[in-house]
C-alpha cells in the first residue's frame, strides 16, 4: 500500500509539474541571465517609477517579483506579486481578466518553490478558470495581454529582443484599441533598434507619429519623435526645449522622457545647455537618483570628448561628486558608472585614474563588463599613457572574449588599423593574433 500511495503520490506531482511548465509566466520565458544582470535590472524598474496612472506598474510588479525571487528573497517576491494583481485590478478596473493570466501563473510557481502544492494547485485552477473564460483566438495564439506582457518583459533581456517587435504586433492586431501598446511599439523599438546595425525599422517614423496622435499627452513619446525627426535631418532645437519644459512640470521616472530629451540636447542643441536642464531638474528635485545618473552622462561627455579645451576645474569637480554620488545610489550597477569616472579623473589626475582602473581590474566580471574595461583602458593607456604597446595587449584581451558586443567590435577595428598602417612593431603579432581569432 505504501508503494502504491508513493507511486501516486509522483503522478501526481508530475502531472503538477507539466501543467507548471506550459504556463505562460516569467517562470517559463527562460529569463535566467546572471545574477549581476538581475541587480542591475532590478535597480533599473525602481526608476520607473509607481506614480498612478502608469500603464505598465502591472507588469513592473511582476517582473520585479520574479527577479526578488532569483535574487533568493521570497516574501519580496510575493509581496511584489502580490502588487502586481492589484494594479491590474486598479488599471483595468476589474476583479478578473486575461490580464491576470501571468500574475497567476508565477504564484503558481512561486508557491511550488516553495513546498505548498496546494497553493500552487489553487492557483493553476484559477489560471485554467481564466483561460475559459477568456480564450485566446486560436490554439496557436495566445490571448492578446499575454503577448503585450511578453513583449514588455522580454524588451528588458536582450537576449530575446528580436521577439520584442512580433509578440507587441500580435497583441495589437488582436486589440488595437489598447492605446499603451499602440505608443510602447514604436518607442520600445526606437531603443532596442538605436545602437544596432540595421537601424529602425523602416516605417518606425509613420508608426510613431500615427502613436502620438492616439497618445497626445505621452511625453516620453513625443520626446522619441522628435528624436526620429532630428535624425532625419529636421531643426528641432525649439520643439526640444518646448518639450522640456513640460518634463520639468511633470512627476520624475525613467518613463518621462528625461534621458531621451537630454540625448537630444546633447546631439540637436548643446552639451551645455543639457548640463543647465539637467541641474535646473535637479534643483526641482534634488533627491531623485535618477535625474543624477542622467547628469553624470553629460557631464562625462562634456569632459571625455573635450581635447584641446579641457572644461573649468569646477566642472570637473562637479563631475567627480555626481559620479561619486551616483555610484553610492546604485550599488548593484554602477560599474560603467565607475569607468566613466576613472575616464573623467584622466583628464585631470592620472594617477587617481590609474589607481581606479588598477582597482576595477582585480574584481571578478562577467564577460560583457570584462570587454567593456579592457577596451576602455586600452584608449586609456594609448591616448593618455601615450603606452601603445600596453594598449594593444588590453585590446587584445578585449577581442579574444568569446562575448559578441561593441566593445568587441571597437577593440577588433583598433587592432585591424594598428596593423593596416604598420607604424607599430606588434603589427605582425597582430595579424596572426586576428587571424587566429575565433568567432563568439
């Protein structure tokens, strides 16, 4: 008897496991980055911001309770769950809805981890009562919030981004009504597609002006707009500063438009006039931590890309303490941040700029971060060391990481011209060095 029982017992577990899995949650989207990437993410979602009326506090809420549990804190991730259900609830202006698919689906993981099947069991039932009462339009589409939580969520790892386009397109075709969706497509596009080698997609222009229409009032949107149109070759310099100050009037998050209408200050207007918007929000609110790593962008372009003119002591030093100030706020992902200042500290003090690279190179990091400062200090010892030798060593290290980034890229181009141009004596040892390089 006690083995049929123990028998049973594994069926049914089983059976419990496999319904887990064909659950639509964060649970089952293969979201396992690295432990640092989580930190980082996590410090990231608390600069949205939870201010009411926020479109997406439902899926902020999810997500973040997903990475609280990867990060190992249990309470925080039902707590945040928990969150989660109640901003849809409030958002939607309903009990129930399609909406709370993937809300159920992680308390029905959650509380698996956590040795309570029946819990879990409760919350499957309540995701099957769902899924009946709200059908998707075929067995091999899921229902149309489901794809625009997806799409949200797999925006934030990069790893899936080319999904990001199709799953928001699908839950639009299915709802076109639903205005968040309409103006996050484009201007979830414009940042995922910025930095990449085939630019934004085509038609990204129509798609966005068609969104502001829906959306008027999204300033973040129309900060992205104005952006395109720049990039096209139109004068915006008085649309921006009209622009900002409406951001100035309005509560601070990530999703406001700040770092997108200072990036248009910075290439459309002025560095210097960036610099006045960002300490002139910063009197407005001087205990924002977000507003503060904006700043620290522009005034490390304003010192960085300087060369014969070289800023005011007082602006170096206002450089330093906000990089200082930003890298205490983000103790989980201020790393670039601490590049950025040993990078600044070069143009004014070099043996603190050494001491910092000396220190950042001793720590453990992961692949990305590993090309990120190699890179970085090779420009370091080339354009300042004046020690080229020592630079290509460093862009060597960079290149030989077998991690596909930019940094990897710009490390290769460096070696490539070294040994082009044959002013170098390593140029034959970089031949053979690039010939010999094996592809991520």
């Amino acid at each position: 008897m006690p083995m049929l029982q123990a028998s049973s017992l594994a069926r049914i577990s089983q059976t419990l496991l496999s319904k887990l899995e064909a659950l639509q949650c964060h649970f089952t989207w293969d979201l396992d980055p690295s432990k640092t990437y989580f930190l980082h993410l996590s410090e990231k979602l608390v600069d949205i911001g939870t201010e009411e009326g926020n479109c997406w506090l439902g899926h902020i809420y999810n997500l973040r309770g997903f990475i609280q549990y990867k990060l190992g804190f249990t309470k925080d991730a039902q707590s945040f769950f928990n969150k989660a259900a109640e901003a849809f609830r409030q958002m939607r202006k309903a009990d129930d809805g399609p909406w709370l698919v993937v809300n159920y689906g992680n308390l029905a993981w959650l509380h698996h981890h956590l040795g309570d099947q029946a819990e879990s069991e409760a919350y499957l039932s309540k995701v099957e009562a769902l899924m009946k009462k709200y059908p998707s339009p075929s067995q091999d589409e899921l229902h149309a919030e489901i794809y625009a939580e997806k799409a949200w969520t797999l925006l934030k790892f990069s790893a899936h981004r080319e999904l990001v386009a199709d799953y928001f397109q699908k839950a639009i075709r299915m709802q076109p009504d639903m205005v968040e969706w309409n103006t996050s497509h484009p201007m979830r596009l414009t940042s995922v597609f910025k930095h990449s080698d085939t630019g934004l997609e085509a038609d990204i222009l129509e798609k966005m002006r068609v969104a502001k229409e829906q959306d008027p009032e999204n300033l973040c949107l129309a900060v992205y707009y104005l952006e395109q149109r720049a990039t096209n070759g139109e004068r915006v310099e008085d649309e921006a500063r009209e622009l900002a100050g409406k951001i100035l009037r309005n509560p601070v998050s990530s999703y406001s438009g700040w770092k997108a209408i200072l990036w248009v200050y910075r290439h459309y207007v002025s560095i210097d006039e960036a610099i006045d918007l960002a300490e002139k929000a910063l009197e407005n609110h001087p205990d924002k931590r977000y507003l503060k790593k904006c700043a620290t962008l522009y005034y490390k372009w304003k010192i960085i890309l300087s060369s014969d003119n070289l800023p005011k002591q007082s602006t170096i030093d206002r450089a330093i303490s906000l990089h200082e100030e930003v890298i205490s706020l983000y103790p989980d992902s201020s790393f670039v941040t601490k590049v950025d200042l040993a990078n600044i500290y070069a143009k004014s003090n070099q043996a603190k700029a050494e001491q910092m690279y000396q220190e950042l190179l001793k720590i453990y990091l992961e692949p990305a971060y590993k090309q990120l400062l190699y890179n970085h200090y090779a420009k370091y010892l080339n354009f300042v060391r004046k020690d080229q030798d020592k630079s290509i060593k460093y862009h060597m290290k960079a290149a030989e990481i077998p991690h596909q980034s930019f940094y990897r890229g710009n490390s290769i181009k460096a070696l490539e011209k070294i040994k082009n141009t044959r002013r170098n004596s390593m140029w034959r040892e970089i031949e053979e060095f690039l010939e010999n390089l094996q592809e991520p």
